[in-house]
C-alpha cells in the first residue's frame, strides 16, 4: 500500500487554485469531525440550560416586539408592508439574526478551538463546517417559527417558498465568508469582535429589517447601496411571497460572493497557522 | 535488512521572534514573500533568535528516536514542526504514513458530557473516522479501566481517570509515525507500564518519536537518541547511553551549592573525588562497583576539633539517596594550620548510572550540636552500561544451592 506523504517545507510556490482545491478537500474531508464538534457543542450548551434552543430566539423576538408595540401604539409611524406588521418584523429580525450569526461565527469558533488548534494538527476547515453546522440546526428552529407565524396570520405561502433554502444560504455564505475575512485581525485584536457587533446594531437601521426602504431620502439611498438589504429583502419576500425588489443585485452579489467565498476560505487557511503559532510558541 | 524510512528531517531551521508584535510583523512579511515566491534569507531580524537550527535526523518504521534536552531545548517545538503545526523556516521535514500524536491527551474533551460521548469527539479530533471509533470503542473501554463510569460526565472524573481515557483513544490509534510528549509522566505507575506494553506492541510497526525528561523511560524504549541545546543537536546516534550521559552532565552546570547552616567555626574549602576517570568536562566520573575515595578540606578558626561528619548522597532530584557511616573519633582528621581534612573510602559503591550530588554535615561529636550544613555542594557521575529506575545497582551472583530440596 502507498503511503500518503506530506512535506513540510517554506512554501514558494503557493498557487490559489492549488489552495482553493485542498481547502475544499479539506472542507469535504472533515465532515465526521465537523459534525461532532458542532454535536459537542450543541448538546454541551443545551444539557446545562433548561430554555435551550430558546435563547436563540430571545434577541430577534424582543427586537421585534420592541417593534411591533411602536408601532401599534402609534409612536413611530410607518409605511405599510403588504403583510401583517408584527409577520413582517418576525421575519426581519428572524433573518437579521441569521445573518449576525453567520458573520460572527467563523471567529468565535476559531477562538474557541484555538487549544485544539494549537495542539492538534486538524483540518482548520473542520471548525468553519462544524459553525455552518449548528447555525443550520438553530436556523432549522427559526424557520419553523416562521412557518408557524405564517399560519397564524393565515397568509398563504406562495411557491416561492420553495426558493427559500437557496436564498438562505446565499444569505449564510455571504454572512460567514465577511466573519472568515475579520477572523485573522479578530485573532489578534479583541477590538474587532466588539466594534462588528457594536457597528451592525447600527447598520441594521439602514437596512430594511424592521421597516420598509422609504419613498424618499438620504435613508433611502443608503438602503438602496447597502449590500445587507438585498439579502435580507429577497429572503423575506420568498417567505412571505411578496413581490420581488433587487432581484438583480441579488443575483449580482451571489455571483459575487461564491468566489469571495473561496478566496476568504483560502485566507483563513493560511492565515490561521501564521496566527496560532505565533501564539502558542 | 533496513525498513522504511517514515521520517526525515533535512537541514531544519525555525526562527522566533521574541515580541508578539514583531512576530506577527514577521509572519505576515513571510507569507507575503511565500506567496510572491521569495527565497527566505538566513539573517536574523532583529529579536529574532533560532529556535532550531539545522536539524538532521531520520526514524525508519521499528525505531524509536528519544528526544531529549532541558527545558526550552526546541523539543517541543520540533515535534510541532513534524506534526504539521508549525512551518519550517529552512529545510524539510518528509513524514511518510499516517501520523499519531500523543501531545494533549483529551482533546476535544467536553467536561459536561459522558465518557463515552468524549470518545467520540476526542477520537474526531485525533482524526479517526466514525465506523473505526465504532469499532474500538469497546476495547478504549476496557484499555482505560473505566467501564463503570463511562456514561458520567468527564467533569464528575478524576484526573487520572482522564488522563486514562485520553492515552486509550490515542493508543487505539495504529499509525505509521507516533509522536509522544511527556503524557506518561501523568497517571499511576500501573498504567505508566499498561502504556510501555502498549507502545511496545506497536513499535515494531511505527517510527515513534519520543519527548521525555525521564532517562529510564528513554533508555527503556528509544533506539537513537536525539539531544538538542537551545535549538542545535548537541548529540545524535544509536549509543544511547552516551546521549543519556550528556544530558545528566548538562544538567549540571549551574547547579550550585548551598549552604544551610553556619555557626563560624568551619568552612568548607574543597572536595575532590580520587580514583576517577579520565574527563573532558568537571564532572568526576566514576565506574560503577568501583571504590569511592573522597577528599574534603575545610578551613577552620576554632580549636575545637570534636567534630563529626555526615556525607548524604543525593541523586539528580535531590532525593537522598544513602549516607555514609559518621566518623566514630576525630583521630582521622588531619589538622594542620587552621586547615581540616577528611577522607573517606567506600569500597564498591554500587550506584547506579546517572548524577549524585554529595552534601556535608558538620556536627559536635559529644553534644551532636549542628555546626555547619552544606547541600549539594559536590557532583559526580557514576558510568554504567545499564540504565535501571532503581538509585542502586547492587552486584549479585547467581548461585546453584545444592542443599534445596524442591
């Protein structure tokens, strides 16, 4: 039998596509590993919480209700959605949390894996399929909350539903492969993590999570150019079968984000053993 | 006939920096000159220093290399680099097969969750599939001894318990190349001897390399010996006792004597040891079974003379080891112009190979008030062929005993 023989030398001839290929090999090739560490975690929280699956729905619903009561209580006034106010703020903050997920995701779990990393040689890319794993199973719970608040104001789904699973994860990937390119500068600097959750609760005002974009206005222009919106809108209105607005930058920004995807994937594969050996030397 | 070659490690460099900050600067200069396809240079930067340099070894399938050197050495470092951790500087490291590691036992450990589900995430880590921890689990079980607790939380564990399960999922492993840092010094010696049987039954299959500080271990299992001093081999070969010695002499240098107690009256001035053997370095060395003559002068102000000696031997971790009978009357002391000396004989001292230290005590022979107390303050060497645990080595003949009636 052939052995498999790895080198390692200072590497002067690194070529993307070289990288890009092993990455995925890798990204492939750990899913037991991955799966299990994302089990690990996900039966470690829960075993010592008695609301388990819950909190994940806590931060998006008090947002929402926050929202909903301004504006039945007619302290804000706004523009009308096309669907029942309180299914329309569900599904953005629902959505919007998703996507907070998924851009803090590849640098928390790399900081909560950097004892393994730095003893253990595993694929890096285990820890980024293991964090996709456990925001599908807590995004799994949130869509059927979703399905249950459609229900409730009896709206109809519409066959665009059948769009969701991919919208959705153009949504995940755009989110993780933005957290993959702050995950090195994270590693280093704990000021990153804080400014990005400090800097998104901002930015969602900006982006139509909780009201739709206005007729008019500077808002209106800063929504129309916000890459968040379109990933936000279109998921939204495959939910709730609503007309589809930005169609075209969505499908500019998913055209966009695959290879940036790749290309962060490959960052993080080389950056991350630069990052670790530096700290555990 | 020669196996495989598993592991070969050509001409291996690694700098580190001293600062974080500059070690990241470094980093980053590094990947982007990889990347531009820029020969490294062998300059330092500044607060740079080598943390190895220049290594050179290789370990067929059936050898053991030990990996021996003080503490910041680059053992640790070295064995990074070979699991794939770190990236060389300079040189190149071929790993042929697959590669075990024995360096964190536990990994992957959830406190919260049952033996038998960290099984699992400590075998993932450790990079076995599902249908083969499937397969061992049972035999993990009973290899670590816990069958009767393997569904309670780690957290409920003893340490040792974990360090058993640990070592068991990684001894399931059956790899090519076995890389262990220091994990047995943990556990009880019970288990210590299950994990030399274990390692015994795979290395004529494995090219295992092998950090430890304990000698015994090292001379029990490794077939060549590797001993790096700050970052270069200071010796590389099959004669392992002689890499073993030169570690105990390094040991050594920096060892200084202390004195504990001191009423004035005597002073130690110096200690020679006779009958030794030819050395390059200041450390006496002595044969094994051969006759110990020790020398010691002392400078003294007091008339009084009623003093009574005790020699302690004490081996390399300062646990004492033997002490010599006391002088019965002080007719033995030669005495001349405020100098003492003393010298004692033992005939066939039977220590085993490695490092003592000898330390002095001084007391009044009548009213065995302490006068003077020295620790550590001479070193030698016994050389043996034979590296055992035990501090003696006590010759025996084996006899045929005609009166037995079995």
């Amino acid at each position: 039998m052939e052995l498999e023989t790895k080198i390692y030398e200072r590497g002067n001839s690194l070529s993307i596509s070289k990288l890009i290929k092993s990455s995925l090999g890798d990204l492939y090739g750990s899913r037991f590993l991955a799966r299990q560490l994302a089990t690990r975690d996900i039966k470690s929280q829960y075993r010592q919480s008695l609301l388990g699956i819950v909190w994940a729905f806590i931060a998006p619903l008090s947002t929402a209700f926050v929202w909903i009561f301004l504006s039945s209580s007619g302290t804000v006034d706004l523009e009308d959605t096309g669907v029942p106010y309180p299914l329309y703020v569900f599904c953005g903050t629902l959505l919007w949390s998703t996507l907070l997920d998924s851009i803090n995701m590849p640098l928390s779990n790399t900081n909560g894996a950097k004892g393994i990393l730095s003893k253990i040689n595993i694929p890096k890319e285990a820890i980024i399929l293991s964090g996709l794993y456990k925001m599908l199973f807590n995004s799994s719970f949130k869509f059927i909350l979703i399905v249950f608040f459609l229900f409730f104001y009896e709206v109809v789904p519409s066959w665009s539903l059948l769009l969701f699973p991919c919208t959705f994860l153009i949504l995940i990937i755009s989110g993780v492969s933005l957290g993959l390119l702050i995950t090195p500068l994270g590693m280093l600097y704990t000021d990153v993590a804080t400014f990005i959750s400090y800097g998104l609760r901002f930015i969602m005002y900006v982006t139509p999570v909780v009201y739709v974009i206005p007729e008019s206005g500077i808002l209106k222009t800063i929504m129309e150019i916000n890459p968040l919106t379109p990933l936000i809108l279109v998921n939204r209105n495959v939910l709730l079968g609503l007309d589809f607005q930005f169609l075209t930058y969505f499908g500019i920004l998913a055209l966009v984000m695959i290879p940036v995807f790749l290309i962060a994937l490959v960052i993080y594969r080389v950056s991350i053993p630069v990052i670790i050996e530096r700290f555990s030397a | 006939m020669d196996r495989e070659v598993l592991v070969k490690v050509e001409g291996l460099s690694k700098k580190f920096s001293k600062s974080l900050k500059k070690s990241l600067k470094y980093g980053v200069y590094d990947l982007l000159g990889n990347l531009r396809g820029k020969k490294s240079s062998d300059e330092l930067r500044p607060d740079e220093f080598y943390a190895l340099q220049d290594i050179n070894f290789e370990v067929r399938r059936g050898e053991c290399l030990g990996l021996i050197g003080h503490n910041g050495a680059g053992k640790s470092t070295l064995l990074k680099i070979l699991n794939g951790l770190i990236n060389p500087d300079h040189g190149k490291v071929t790993m042929r097969g697959r590669v075990g590691a024995l360096i964190e036992l536990g990994a992957g450990f959830n406190p919260i969750m049952t033996g038998r589900e960290n099984i699992y995430n400590n075998g993932a880590v450790l990079g076995f599939s599902k249908e083969e921890i499937d397969r061992k689990v049972e035999s993990i079980i009973d290899f670590a001894e816990i069958r009767e607790f393997i569904d309670m939380p780690v957290q409920n564990y003893s340490s040792g318990m974990k360090v058993r399960l640990g070592f068991s999922v990684a001894a399931q492993m059956e790899p090519d190349i076995l890389l262990i840092d220091e994990v047995l010094a943990v556990g009880d010696l019970g288990f210590v001897l299950k994990c030399f049987k274990q390692i015994d039954t795979i290395l004529p299959n494995t090219a295992l390399v092998f950090v430890s500080h304990s000698m015994p271990m090292v001379s029990r299992i490794a077939t060549q010996i590797l001993m790096l001093d700050s970052g270069k081999t200071k010796f590389i070969g099959s004669q392992v006792s002689q890499g073993i010695d030169l570690y105990y002499e390094r040991f050594q240098t920096g060892n200084e004597s202390n004195i504990v107690f001191d009423d004035g009256q005597i002073a130690l001035d110096s200690v020679t040891l006779l009958n030794v053997e030819n050395s390059l370095t200041d450390l006496p060395k002595l044969n094994w079974n051969s006759d110990f003559i020790i020398k010691i002068k002392f400078n003294t102000s007091s008339d009084n003379i009623n003093f009574q000696f005790t020699l302690i031997i004490s081996d390399k971790e300062q646990r004492p080891v033997a002490s010599f009978l006391r002088n019965s009357s002080t007719q033995q002391l030669l005495i001349k112009k405020n100098k003492l000396e003393l010298t004692l004989r033992h005939k066939n001292l039977q220590l085993s190979k490695g490092i003592y230290s000898i330390s002095i005590a001084v007391r009044d022979i009548k009213t065995k008030q302490p006068i003077y107390r020295s620790n550590s303050c001479f070193n030698f060497q016994i050389i043996n062929t034979d590296q055992v645990w035990e501090p003696m080595l006590l010759n025996a003949e084996y006899i045929v005993d005609n009166s037995s009636t079995i």
